[in-house]
C-alpha cells in the first residue's frame, strides 16, 4: 500500500484528530495545522508569506480544508505538485478554484450535513444580536471588575429587523426575531421581489400579511432599509457582486442608536467604512463574527480599539463561530476520512465538485 502524505488544514480545536487515527494506524502520515497562514490571494499578502504557504503544503498528496480558511486559488494549486485530493466542508466553496483543480486532474470533494433548524449559524447571528441590545459583554466585564450598571438596554420588541438577503439563513433568522419578539421585519436584496418575500413567509409557516394587510417580510428599497432599521442584519452570500456591496453610505443612512450585525462574509462590508463608523460612535452596535482577514491579525483596529468608550460604538467580536459545533465539524472530518478511503480504492466519492458552487 502507498503511504500517502496528508494534511489537515486550520484544525483550531484539534476535531479531526480522533477521525483521522484510522488513517495513521493504516500507516499514512496525516499533519493537523492548528493555525492559518494569511490567505494566498488577499492583495495584502507578501510574497514570503506565499511562499511560506506553498512550503507548508507542498509535500502533501491530500489536504483537508476547512470551509474558506484557507483558500486555493488557481496559482497556489499550480505550485502544488504533489496535491492529488482537495477535501473541503459543506456542498460548495467559493475560495476554491475548482477549474484550477479540473485541469490538473485533482478531485475536489466536501462533505452534507445533516439540516437542522434553527441550524448553528442562525443561533449564532441571535446571539450576537441579544449581546448587543442587552449590553450582556459590558455588563459582564463591569460585575467581574466590582463595578454594575452601565448603561441601559436596547429595546427589540416591535421594532424594525432589517435583513439583506432573504436566502435561507436570512428568512431563518428573521422568522425568529419576528416571531420571538414581534419585531418587524423589512427585506432588500438586489433581485428581491414582494411576491418572492410573501412566498418565504408561506414555506416558513408564516402568515404572508396581518390583519392589517402588513407584509411579514416586507420588501423595501436600499434606502429605505437602512434608514428604517433599529437592527440590520447581512445575509449575503459573497460573491464577485455583493464584494464590498455595502458601503460608508449605507451606513450613514442608519439611525445613532441602531444596531449592525454580520454574520455572513466580512468582504461584503467595505470593512474601513464600518470602522470608520464605529470609531465616529455613528450606530449604537456592531456586532461581527466574519473579518475581511481571518484570523483577525493581532494589531489589527477591532481588537486593539477600546469600544464603548469616548463616543465609539459597542462592539461584539466572535472568531467566526457561526457554524462551529463539535458535532457538526467531528461529522464534516467523518465524511472526509471516508471520502479518502473510497478515492484510495478508486471508488467514487461523495460530494464531488464540478465547480465552486456559486
């Protein structure tokens, strides 16, 4: 049997280690990076940090990825000679050229998840939404430092939930902030049709309209989403079009005391123009799981920035948690390790790439 050289990319919690044990005891090699060099194609990254990544992975016949941390545009996979299998997560991956792969004759295979409802991502954007409005971060950085009341909260029910995007994680998350506390949610998306909305509501076991005759998922112009909105919320996928699609405009339309949350893709945000607004204290919050760079450098203005303080606006961090459970990464590593064994013996392969998905 040929040992095969194989390696598990920006595994932080070390998840995949028990999965992969099968593949070591058949005597391959499998590495577990436990950190992420900077992305090959961002404009920002020198070329010895480019260097330094093909380096890293150029001895190896498989790797494992873990959704978009790690992209392989074109130019690294050709500096890649060894690479014989590309694994990533979930059924598409807009960071992989999966073309690039094609032409060398390398697979690109991820993984289905079981569908849960609400699923990881939705509970995540909740969360990060209930920090916010209740001030829960401050205040308990203040209780554990012997203080007590700082400020006070925001209020949610019957307020406006604005959402850009109306997919499935959009009519997720609003679905609850509609239902949970009455809020009123308001939609726009370049394409986004009063009659798409009303159809969502249906299938989401929503009345199109109250007694009233007002739209559960009412749908609104650009402006009128920002302007009318106590919480935004991104839903966008990104994509080649929504990549910097909201701008210092846009956030200079919303209210002093509204709240902006994103939870989709950093890139989507022109991220200097809601720092900018941040700094300025121009929202109340912001709240971010998802960075133009990830990991977050170290020196980077998010981190170092001392928020809620002279003006600036309260802001809540997470390290990209949206979809990080045990259960569902341990399932995601499950499905990879099978998907080798059936590559090794020629078998065909589950979730197989024939483009990125988008």
């Amino acid at each position: 049997m040929v040992q095969l050289k194989i390696a598990v990319l920006d595994d932080y919690q070390k998840l995949s280690e028990p999965l992969f044990d099968s593949l070591r005891s058949s005597g391959h090699e499998v590495t577990t990076f436990t950190d992420t060099l900077l992305p090959y194609n961002h404009r920002d990254t020198p070329q010895d940090v480019k260097d330094a990544l093909v380096k890293r992975l150029e001895p190896f016949d498989i790797i494992s990825s873990m959704r978009e941390r790690t992209p392989f545009p074109a130019e690294l996979i050709n500096r890649l000679p060894n690479l014989k299998l590309l694994l990533t997560t979930g059924p598409r991956n807009a960071s992989i050229d999966v073309k690039a792969c094609s032409a060398r004759g390398i697979p690109v295979a991820g993984t289905m998840g079981e569908p849960r409802s609400p699923d990881s991502t939705t509970q995540h954007c909740v969360a990060l939404i209930l920090a916010l409005a209740r001030n829960i971060p401050g205040d308990d950085a203040s209780v554990k430092a012997g203080g007590w009341q700082t400020t006070s909260a925001t209020e949610l029910a019957g307020k406006v939930f604005a959402t850009i995007g109306l997919g499935r994680l959009g009519v997720s998350v609003s679905r609850i902030m509609h239902v949970a506390f009455g809020m009123k949610v308001v939609a726009w998306s370049t394409n986004l049709t009063q009659e798409a909305a009303d159809e969502k509501a249906r299938a989401a076991g929503l009345p199109v309209e109250d007694e009233n005759g007002v739209k559960t998922f009412k749908v609104v112009g650009r402006d009128e989403l920002f302007t009318s909105a106590d919480v935004v919320s991104v839903q966008l996928v990104l994509s080649d079009r929504s990549r910097g699609f909201i701008t210092g405009d846009d956030l200079g339309k919303m209210k002093k005391s509204a709240l902006f949350v994103n939870t989709a893709r950093g890139p989507i945000v022109v991220e200097d123009d809601l720092l900018e607004a941040a700094k300025k204290g121009a929202i109340r919050g912001v709240g971010l799981d998802v960075y133009e760079i990830e990991p977050l450098p170290k020196q980077d203005e998010w981190r170092t920035t001392k928020w809620g303080e002279e003006g600036r606006s309260q802001v809540v961090l997470t390290p990209h948690m949206g979809y990080v459970e045990e259960n569902t990464i341990k399932g995601w590593y499950r499905l990879q390790v099978e998907n080798i064994l059936r590559w090794q013996k020629g078998e065909a392969m589950a979730t197989v790439f024939a483009d990125n998905g988008y």
